[in-house]
C-alpha cells in the first residue's frame, strides 16, 4: 500500500519536470536557421537567420529621409550599426540602408516607388510581418529581404507585389502580382526575376523565391 506522502509525491513530480523545462515563450532569442530549395539540385539548403536588434544603435532623427516613419529594422555586422527605415507619405513610400561605423552614418540604398493620382482604392503597403535578415554567402554582412504590394483597383484583382534583397547598397529584386483564388479559378501569381539575380550569390534566389512563395498568395 502506498502511503499519503509517496502519493503527494507521485503527483507532484510531473509538475515540478514541467516547472524545469523552459517554455517557448522563455527560450533565448538567438540566431536560428531555415530550409531553402537549391534552384539548380532541387536540393534543400540551410540557411542562417540572423536576429533583428531591438534597440537603435543610429538615431533616426540624425538621418535624412522623406516622410514619416512606418517602422524601422536595426543589426550590426562588419559594416558596423544598420539601420533600415521604411517611410511613407500618402502616394509614396521609401526604403533608407544606413550604416555607421566609427562615428560616420553612410547612406547604402534608397528605394523609392509610388502609386500616384489614383481615383479608385490605393494600395501602397509594406508587407511588415515578412521582413527577414540573413548572411546567405557568409561574409558577416546581412541582407534584409522585404516586399511591398502596390495596386490602383476598385475590385478584387491581383496587386502588384515586389519583393527586395538588400546588401551592402546592392539591390535584388523580384517583381510580379499577387495571386487570388475563387473556388478552382486562380489569377494573378506573375513573377518576374530580375536580372540583377545573374550577379548574386546563388543563394539569394533560392531565398527569394521561396519567400515569394510564402507572400503571393492574397487570403480575402
């Protein structure tokens, strides 16, 4: 028989192992990694995620840049603090690359677009939650890849939808129209590689395209 304290015993066990063991929400933020398909072998490979800082190393209001500021990604690597401001006015929306290093802020990209005199329902909209850092060839400088949907419609069609690799002021670029599905009828899904691919390390566009693969589709 099983006296009262082995059974308080028994119980608790389970609870104080569960107690031990860290929860997700608990686990370190550190750098992680991601599966991508190799364009030429069909073969996956492992990617390194790098982790976005949560604090601004580069004061923003020290920077020059138009319009006002949706949100803003910081990471340091060999070229010192980054920092990434994504701005917008109300026809326009810009990307700013800064990098500072020894006291001196360096303007590495600016990208621009727009969606101008429209008369019917603008779309002008950085895609936040699918902004990724990564050191695809290794060489201790991060891309940011990003995307965008742009569109002037008054239905429910395909938008314009761009997709953008940033490293070191170099630009790569993916260019195409989301995809919308009725029932078994699908439109839209275009996708343009950019030429700008042919000088990229090789990863970069399997990183691309599977990010692209990720974002096309519009869920309504």
């Amino acid at each position: 028989m099983i006296g009262p304290m082995r059974i308080v015993s028994l119980v608790l066990l389970p609870i104080l192992l569960a107690s031990c063991t860290p929860s997700a929400d608990q686990q370190p933020d550190e750098e992680g990694s991601s599966m991508v398909e190799d364009q030429n072998t069909g073969q996956e490979l492992e990617v390194d995620l790098l982790t976005f800082s949560d604090e601004q190393a580069i004061d923003p209001s020290t920077l020059a840049y138009d319009g006002e500021i949706a949100f803003t990604k910081s990471w340091q690597d060999d070229n010192g603090d980054n920092i990434a401001l994504f701005t917008r006015k109300e026809e326009e929306i810009f990307v700013y690359h800064y990098a500072s290093k020894e006291g001196e802020d360096r303007l590495l990209r600016r990208i621009y677009d727009f969606e101008k005199d429209c008369e019917f329902d603008r779309t002008l909209e950085f895609l936040k939650n699918d902004i990724l850092l990564t050191d695809l060839d290794n060489d201790k400088v991060g891309e940011i890849s990003f995307a965008y949907r742009k569109a002037c419609i008054s239905d429910v069609s395909p938008k314009e939808l761009k997709l953008l690799i940033l490293e070191n002021g170099d630009k790569y670029i993916i260019r195409g129209n989301t995809l919308i599905s009725f029932g078994e009828k699908s439109y839209g899904g275009d996708k343009k590689v950019d030429a700008s691919f042919d000088q990229a390390p090789e990863r970069f566009l399997s990183h691309a395209n599977q990010l692209w693969e990720e974002i096309v589709e519009e869920v309504y």
